[in-house]
C-alpha cells in the first residue's frame, strides 16, 4: 500500500524545529500540504513561512500536544489529515533519583499520552475514508533500556507499542490506514546534545536529514516500521541471551555509556518546552 505525499495534507506535531522542521520542509517538497503544529507559536510560523517562501502550502497553529481538550480544538480547526506524524517529544537525560516529579510526569504527557490525544483527533475521518498514515516516532531507545533515560526509554518503549497495537487493530479491521513507527538512534539534533557513541561504524550519531528523507520514503512506501541503522535491527534477536549477557553486550557495545556527558538543549541553546521533538 503506497502512499505518495503530494496533494496529501500532513500534520506534523513538534513540527516547529529540528527533526520536526525538517520534516515539514521535506514533506512540503514532496507535495504535501503541511500543517505545523508546536508548542512555540514563533517556531512554528517561522518554518510555515519557510515552507510558503519556497511555494508551497502550509499552515501553522500552537497547540501544546500533551493536553487533550487544546488538541481536539486544533485538530477542528486543522481539519482532516491524511497523514499524522507524532513526532514531539522531550528528553530529561538524568538518573531516576535525579528527575524532579514534574519532569518525569511531563516526559510520559508529550511522548506517550499526546500519541493517543492527536492520533484519535484526526482517525476517525482516516477510517471513514479508508485512506491514511499515522506515524509514531519512537527511538532506538524503545528497543533497549538505556542508562540515564529510565522516563524516555519507558515513554518510546510505550510509543512502540502503541504503533504496533494501532497497526493490528487497523489492519483487523481492514480499514485501510496504515501505522508506521520510526526508531532511529541518536541523531545529531540540540536535543542530545553530548550523547557519543563508541562504534560509529556500527551505530553511528544520525543526521536529522537522513532520519528525514527515510522516515518520507517510508511513509510513501507504506511501510510498517523503520529502525536506523539497520545494526540496532539486532537488538531483537539478542533478547534471546540471559538477561545477564544481554547487559554485558549493550555495555560492551557502550550503550549505557551513551549519556555519560549529555547536555541536551538546556544548554544548547533550544528550548525542550518547545515539543520540537528529536526524540533521538
């Protein structure tokens, strides 16, 4: 089941920078008709200007994702979709004991609970019209625990589940709709800022323009899901190990030392409330 984006209308959530950005540009290039929605009302206009500056469609609304009752009000003003890409999301890099109740609260809200308010926003009238896309940017980190990132991993950890669900469930029913997850490694946005990785020929740091330009044509190609680089495909298979063994090579692999001097956007210069959503 292809899905070409032009003349296609696709909603991006955190859509206001990084990866987010960069999906709109590129979907907007592909033909779509791209609606930004972020938390950050300048954000958000600055990249439909962009969009609009190179003559294409876009339109952009602020809608902070976590809240529900502000979601269903801008999906009525957004209208029908035929693509929803999930992709706000924030990261708080500390240690269990070391993350405030607030963070960890707020974590669970905009990557995980906000998949179910903006997904169920705009369904229905996919179903209706047997036609449509919802994409779930989950993470590397959804496939594995990693150390320092006890919220984010559960929250991309649930995130991959919900797309696997929602994918059954739509395809049980025949509905015609499709559900894609995304589960990229760590890619070189503000939002993991200091992350490093041991094998880089193994598991390299991404470029947010690759993550893009394959998260499209996977979105095009009506696949199911996408994980990057194809090494962290390994993962599954490995799960047949001791738990025991299983630890030793995702340390031996460097893994749990992949957040040892994170930064992250606190101190990059981007603001995470911005749900622009590197997720990686």
């Amino acid at each position: 089941m292809t899905h070409p984006l032009k003349n296609q209308t696709v909603v991006i959530t955190g859509g206001g920078s990084g990866i987010g950005r960069l999906l709109a540009l590129g979907a907007a290039e592909r033909g779509a008709r791209v609606v930004v929605w972020d938390l950050s009302a300048a954000a958000a206009e600055r990249v439909c200007q962009e969009i609009l500056g190179a003559g294409h469609h876009a339109e952009a609304f602020t809608v902070d994702v976590s809240d529900r009752d502000a979601v269903k009000a801008a999906a009525k003003k957004t209208g029908q979709a035929d693509v929803v890409i999930n992709n706000a999301g924030i990261v708080t890099g500390k240690n269990l004991l070391d993350a405030t109740d607030d963070a960890i609260e707020r974590t669970i809200r905009v990557n995980t609970l906000a998949l179910f308010w903006v997904t169920r926003a705009f369904l229905g009238n996919m179903i209706a019209n047997r036609h449509g896309t919802v994409v779930t940017i989950s993470s590397a980190a959804g496939l594995v625990g990693v150390a320092k990132q006890t919220d984010y991993s559960a929250s991309k950890f649930a995130a991959l589940g919900f797309a696997e669900s929602l994918r059954v469930e739509l395809s049980k029913a025949n509905t015609g709709v499709n559900s894609l997850v995304v589960c990229p490694y760590f890619v070189s946005t503000g939002m993991f800022e200091g992350v490093q990785t041991k094998y880089p020929r193994l598991l390299p740091i991404l470029t947010p323009e690759y993550v893009v330009q394959k998260t499209l044509t996977a979105i095009e190609k009506g696949r199911h899901q996408l994980i990057m680089p194809r090494f962290v495909n390994l993962l599954s298979p490995a799960r047949v190990l001791p738990v025991r063994w299983f630890d030793k090579l995702m340390n031996q692999l460097g893994v749990n030392n992949t957040m040892d001097h994170f930064v992250g956007r606190a101190k990059a210069g981007s603001a995470g409330g911005s749900h622009a959503g590197s997720n990686r």
